[in-house]
C-alpha cells in the first residue's frame, strides 16, 4: 500500500503524463514572468516548468509547448484557484507555485555573448558547462545532437556563474559544473574551470558532474579544490542496453562506474557522492540492481525518469507510466534505506526532475529559497 500523498502522487503523474496550462493560469504566470519563456527547455530532463506543490514536492512538469512528441491533451493541469495556482486532475489536486525564470536567461554578457550558452538556473542552482555538445554520443541525450563540441572561455562562465548568483528575480545559491565529456586534450581545460569556480566562490557550494575518469575527477584532487559534491551517472545499468544507447560510456565498463563511486565516497564521505539512473529505458529490476550496487558502495543512488527528448534517436519512445514510477521509488527507496543511504540528490528544489521526496527524508534541506508565484 503507498503511503504517498496526494501531492508526491502528482509528482509521478505529471513527470510521466505532462501539464496543461489554462489560459487563466497562463495570465496569472506573465504578470510576473513579464511574458519570458516558461522554461529554458535546455535538456531533455529539465525541459518542462518547474512547479512547487504541497509537502515540499518540487515537479519538472514537461508541457506540449517543448514536448509535442509525447505530452498530448495532458489529463492534468495547472488552473487559477481562488488567486492562487492549482495543479488538479485524475481525482487529485495540490496548491502550486511557479518558479520564475532568472532575469539572465536570454541575456548577453559585455562581449555579445549570450549568457545561455554559458550557464542555465534550474531551482536554486546554476549550471555551467565547460564543454559544449559532447565527445560521447548517447541516444537519449539531445546535446550532442544539438551542439557542436567546443570549448569555452573560462572567463565567460565564471562570469556567468556571478551573473546567476546575483540575479535580481531568481539568484541561484549553489552551482554544478556539469559535462559534456572533454576529449583527451581538452581535460587539463575543464580542470582549469574547476580551479577557477571554485577560487572565484569559495563560499559556494560547487559540485561537479562527469564521467568516471581520474584523469578529469581525481577525487583527491577535487576534493582539495573544495567541491562540495560529486555525481557520477551510470545512467544504465543493464549493460546490454547500455551498449545500445551509451556505446562510448558502456565501454568504460560498469565496474568502472562502481569502482571510482565506493573510492570517491571513501575520500568525499557519506552523502556527497551520487550516481543517477534513468527509470523507464531498462526494466525495472535492473534500474533496482542498480540502486543497490551503488547503495551498497556508500554513494548515493538517484532516479530520474526518462524524459524523450524530440531531437534524439528515442524521440518517440513513451515515457514510463506514473504507476511503475511509483512502484520503482516505492522499492528503490526501500533498497536504499536497507544500505543506510537516502535516494538523491539533497537538495530539495533540485529534486525537480528526480522521484525525490523531501517528506520520505529522501532530499533534506535548501542552499536558498526559490522565488515563485
């Protein structure tokens, strides 16, 4: 039986089914969002609104606007209640917030440079990413289908991360410096970046994101610099699959994965290393292997729905129902808390486009308050 409330049960239908927005609610959003774009729609699994509900239930609700191949007369949606936001639909509703977008977003910077192609905000976190497009190729990511590979003035993204962290509607409060994967040549580049965000803002929480090579993240080394947290995403577990849509990263082998995780956490400590998988692409058993592989290295595991991304070769693969969703954080979270760790990531926002629940004890507290209406 779920203990679920009705709010994390909307949480799950919403990542799976989408939102519709009224035109009432619509109207409500522009009068503060000054008519900007809902969402920066910038990957595939942060291209949907980001809304707050009841019990700190945080949702990257994905919409027709930026998802035409899979949300199609979504059963739930976003209305305008008695002033304020509601999501509503299949027997449930829960009060709702929206988070705005910050001022930044399709702005440039001094040289003309459009702040976007160096940083995004989701929740109360930036983005930065080093390495445009990417030197792996997986079938479910839309970057390197979309962006060429390049890299970036080091200048322009600390910069951007100051933009983002002063900005006057949504100033982020921590900061990940995320992939794409670097070529051999460009990987003294992205450790560069990692010294220079980190000395810019000691006083900000840093994580970094990227694939298990010591050669880019030597947890020794980062761990020195000052970063706060560390992800590593095996993102597929049965490696079958994996050969099929992440040929380069399978080939790394999965052992790899799991043995950089279980090092880094040893040198990080509990909590601060993670790993995510995708729920939907492989069966459910082997995404909860997963979960247990890596629970029981001490890191800590993270489930993100797959989210079909229109420019991709799965674009129309259909997202995974809301009911084995369900099922798999029900189980997943159960694994997890047998091995004495929590599902990720911690941070409450952030847990936007994850089968996170701050109430389950899963994500546990803010950098920094959102601003929503």
């Amino acid at each position: 039986m779920s203990d679920l409330t009705r709010a994390e049960r909307l949480k799950f239908r919403l990542l799976s089914d989408g939102l519709s927005i009224t035109s009432e609610a619509q109207a409500y959003i522009d009068v503060s969002n000054e008519g900007r774009p809902m969402t920066p729609a910038d990957y595939a699994s942060t291209s949907g609104v980001i809304l707050a509900l009841d019990d700190d239930v945080w949702v990257n609700a994905p919409i027709a606007l930026y998802n035409p191949n899979f949300v199609r007369d979504a059963p739930i949606e976003l209305v305008l209640d008695s002033g304020g936001l509601v999501v509503r639909g299949c027997g449930m509703e829960a009060a709702a917030k929206f988070w705005l977008p910050p001022a930044y977003h399709g702005e440039s910077n001094e040289l003309g440079e459009p702040l976007n192609s160096y940083a995004f905000t989701h929740a109360d976190r930036v983005r930065i990413a080093p390495i445009e497009g990417c030197a792996m190729t997986c079938k479910f990511c839309n970057i390197p289908y979309e962006l060429k590979y390049r890299t970036k003035r080091v200048e322009g993204l600390v910069d951007s991360v100051e933009r983002a962290l002063s900005d006057r509607i949504q100033p982020a409060h921590h900061v990940l410096i995320s992939g794409g994967t670097p070529h051999h040549g460009d990987v003294p580049y992205v450790r560069s970046v990692y010294e220079a965000v980190t000395a810019a803002f000691p006083e900000v929480a840093v994580d970094v994101m990227m694939v298990p090579r010591d050669d880019v993240i030597d947890p020794v080394w980062l761990k020195g610099l000052g970063i706060n947290e560390l992800s590593v995403n095996i993102e597929v577990f049965n490696e079958e699959l994996a050969r099929t849509v992440m040929r380069q990263k399978a080939a790394q082998g999965l052992d790899a994965y799991l043995t950089y995780l279980e090092g880094a956490t040893e040198v990080f400590g509990a909590g601060r290393v993670r790993s995510m998988l995708m729920v939907g692409l492989e069966p459910m058993n082997d995404t909860l292997r997963g979960v247990r592989a890596i629970a029981e290295r001490g890191a800590v595991p993270v489930l993100s729905p797959f989210r079909p991304d229109a420019a991709t070769p799965l674009a129309h693969v259909v997202p995974i129902d809301a009911a084995v969703l369900e099922e798999t954080y029900l189980r997943a979270r159960d694994i997890a808390a047998e091995r004495g760790v929590p599902l990720g990531p911690s941070c409450i926002p952030c847990s936007h486009n994850t089968l996170t629940l701050a109430r389950n004890g899963d994500a546990t507290h803010y950098y920094g308050i959102p601003h929503t209406v």
